[in-house]
C-alpha cells in the first residue's frame, strides 16, 4: 500500500508515513512542553483569564484525547485512567469553571501524557495505516498531530494574557518591503473550495465543491498596526457610524478603545504588550488581536468592506492560469520559513512584505501565517458534508454567531494549517491572533483595468 505525499505527486510507503508521523508527533509534544515547562508550577495551574483553560488542562486534555482516539480506538488497548475522561471533555465544563476541577497535577499531567504517548506510538507501529476510514492514510494519527498544534496555539494565547515576567523568547521575523500596489482585482467566475483529496483534512473543509464568486478586490496585505492606529485616532471608537448594531452594543458593553494589549503613553505614542513585553507600535506590521466587530467597523470607516469566505479561499487557492486550487497561495508545496510566519518561529506578525515568495498567483501576500484574518461569513458546512469522525468538531457549532477565521497566524503550525483550513469564534473574541483584510466590490474602472493591463501585455 502507497499513499500520496501531500505536495507531491510521488507515492509514500507505509513505513515513509509511520517516520513522518513520529516525526510531527515529536515536534507537537516538544512544543507541549516547551510552553508548560516555561513556567512554574503556580503558573501552570493557575487560571490566566477566564476565557482559558489553566495550562495544566491543555496539557492533560491533549493526553485524553490521544488516548481516545490512538491508544483506545486505534490501538485497542484497555482504558489508562478512565475516571479522568470527565475531567477534560471540553463539552462537560466550561473554560472558566476549569480551574475548580480535581485535575491532574502537573507531575501527574507530565507522567499521563508520557504513559500514552508510548502506547500510541505502539498502536502506529502496528496500524496498516489503510482500510478503515480513521486509520486511511494515517488520518487518526493526522487528527491528533493537528489537535495537539491546536491547544499549543490556544496555550501560547494564554501566555498572552498571563502577567508577570516574559518566559517566551524568539528572533525577530524578516523585515518587510514595500508592495507593488495596495489592492488586486479577483476575477468574477467558478473556483473549486474545500477538499476531497487532502488525507488529513478535518470534516468541514469537505467536500470539494464548486463556487461562483463575482468579481471583487482584496489588499494585496493585513490592514497594518498603522492603519488601525489612524482609526482609532479619528475617533473611529466613539462614532457608531461604523459600528453595526451589535458590534456598537459590544463595544460600550466592553469599554473597547483600542485592540488588546495597545497603550498610549503621555504624548499619545502607541505600545503594544507582547508576551510580557512593552514594545512600540510596529508600523508596518499587522495589527492584532482585535475582534470581528472591530475589524468591521475599521472597513466600514475606509469605505471597504471584510472578505467572505468563499472570496479569501478564492484569493488564496485560485490560479488563473490553469483554473485550479492550489493547496496553498504559492502552490502545492508544504511551507516553508520563506513562504510565511508559521510555527511560532517569531512571536509576532512580521511586516508587510515579508514573504514575497509565498505570494498568490494575483498577487496577494501573507494569506497564510501571521494573524487569522475576520470574513463576513458565519459558520455551516459545505454542501455534501458528512460528520467524520465525531460531530463535536464541526457539527455543534454550525449557526450560531460564530464568524469565520482564515489563514493561520505566527502561532498556527504548518502541520495544522491547509488553504482549505476553516477556523471560527465569536465575533466579540481579542485573545486569538486575529486580523483581517478588507475587501470592495469590483466596479468597471476595475475591470476595465484589468482589461488594459492584458492588452499592453
């Protein structure tokens, strides 16, 4: 049996699929424990905000989930601790109640996430890695590689909101260059979103399908720290013009006057507080940690309007010289530190321009890494969904008003990020890395551009 090496159109053995899942396994839990033994144990149990877990949850959640899904399904093995099964279902308590729970200690934690790693790696040996849907392709081992990358992010948002001294270091990203145009025409027209071939694309990225976009434009970039500031200077926080009813209503509710972690010194410099450390305001680089209602009130000032999500998968995955979607805005080729801010190799968006190598075919930059960008589109499945292989993934959360999240952020890690990823949260969320994009209406002036510009060539 051979499978497909995602990028590539070269078959992968058996035994090339069990290495490269040991491999991002091991890259997963190093990061694990990178961010749990950054600080001490106080820290680890403590409860950072209450829109997060204590870090020692995570940490032990990723464990019950692995045992779950390798150790038990997939292995066959007896349950190791199943009176803690209740402790980390997320679906049994909240974030915020967390904290009052029996949960492991961290030695605990530490020695139980250890135990089932071992049995897990057993249960990869001896899978045939074909024939049942969860074990096709290594998918189960897939699943669980993406959600513990997963709670890494969320753990690393948590260092965010912890105070105290800073425990995270990392080089700075590359420096930025300027773009040739500020915005690019999309071409009106049918695209394929979402997936059928990707092995370890999750439920709601499927299926493949096609979708009729109309024409429209998109910054060739995120809106910059820059051009967020030069809104919040306006006033755009105390005018509801640009605010809808809901976002107005949040926005007083919540006393927003700027994105989280920005603040002014006396003679009105921005700062930004990142990882426990106060930096000035990088103009250049994209702003974050703002929520939907924030982003789309700064579209509405500048005449704009956010993305949905068919239009950034459409700029992000559309070649228009062949018709296809590519994996990613580059093409089909896993990314690498050239193509974008992944992994948390930098603790922070890198400036516009940074990544030219990892543009799209039209043109447009930094779709995937540095922050997850804000579309005006709620959260439903593709038409011919199918739950696989358990509905609290996806299904519970279609409706509601939940908006999507595209792209990744410097957080997200490359093992668990695809063109045809689909995050979401509510609309009032700052402590996820999220930014955004804005997005206009194609008119004739931007077609008859387009038009012009294909003549002279």
């Amino acid at each position: 049996m051979t499978t497909t090496v995602p990028g590539t159109t070269g078959p992968e053995s058996p035994e090339a699929l069990r290495t490269r899942v040991a491999d991002l396994l091991a890259a997963s839990r190093a990061r694990s424990t990178a961010l749990t033994e950054a600080v001490d144990e106080a820290d680890l149990v403590a409860q950072h905000s209450p829109l997060m877990s204590p870090l020692v949850w995570d940490l032990a959640h990723i464990g019950s989930q692995e045992e779950l899904w390798l150790v038990r399904d997939v292995g066959g093995r007896e349950p190791l601790r199943p009176e803690i099964d209740g402790l980390y279902d997320a679906f049994q308590h909240s974030r915020s109640s967390r904290v009052a729970l029996p949960l492991l200690s961290p030695a605990e934690a530490r020695a139980y996430v250890a135990q089932v790693r071992d049995k897990a790696l057993d249960a990869l040996g001896r899978s045939p890695l074909r024939g049942r849907r969860l074990e096709e392709h290594g998918f189960a081992f897939g699943m669980i590689v993406q959600h513990e990358q997963q709670h890494d992010e969320t753990m690393l948002a948590t260092h965010q909101l912890r105070a105290g001294a800073p425990v995270l270091h990392a080089p700075p990203p590359p420096p930025g260059a300027p773009l040739p145009v500020t915005e690019v025409l999309v071409p009106g027209g049918p695209f394929e979103m979402g997936t059928s071939v990707e092995p370890w694309a999750l439920d709601n990225e499927r299926p493949a399908h096609t979708v009729d976009v109309p024409a429209f434009v998109i910054d060739t970039a995120p809106v910059t720290n820059a051009a967020y500031a030069a809104f919040v200077d306006a006033g755009g926080y105390d005018d509801p013009r640009w605010w809808s009813g809901a976002g107005w209503r949040h926005r007083v509710d919540a006393g927003l006057v700027a994105p989280q972690f920005w603040e002014r010194d006396g003679s009105g410099t921005w700062y930004r507080r990142r990882f426990g450390v106060l930096t000035p305001l990088v103009d250049d680089e994209p702003v974050v940690h703002v929520c939907f209602h924030e982003a789309q009130a700064y579209a509405t000032w500048a005449g704009r309007r956010l993305p949905t999500e068919a239009e950034w998968e459409k700029a992000a995955r559309y070649d228009p010289a062949t018709g296809r979607s590519r994996r990613y805005p580059w093409g089909d080729d896993e990314p690498t530190p050239e193509h974008a801010n992944l992994g948390q190799r930098h603790l922070q968006p890198a400036p516009v321009g940074a990544y030219p190598k990892g543009a799209s075919p039209l043109g447009v930059h930094q779709l995937v890494g540095d922050v997850w960008e804000w579309l005006d589109t709620g959260f439903h499945p593709y038409p011919g969904y199918e739950t696989f292989p358990y509905p609290e993934y996806s299904e519970v959360f279609f409706g509601g008003d939940y908006r999507m999240l595209r792209g990744g952020s410097f957080g997200t890690d490359p093992s668990a990020l695809r063109a045809t990823f689909r995050n979401w949260d509510h609309p009032i969320r700052r402590q996820i890395f999220a930014g955004f994009r804005c997005a206009r209406d194609a008119d004739a002036r931007d077609t008859d551009s387009r038009d012009s510009d294909s003549r002279d060539a």
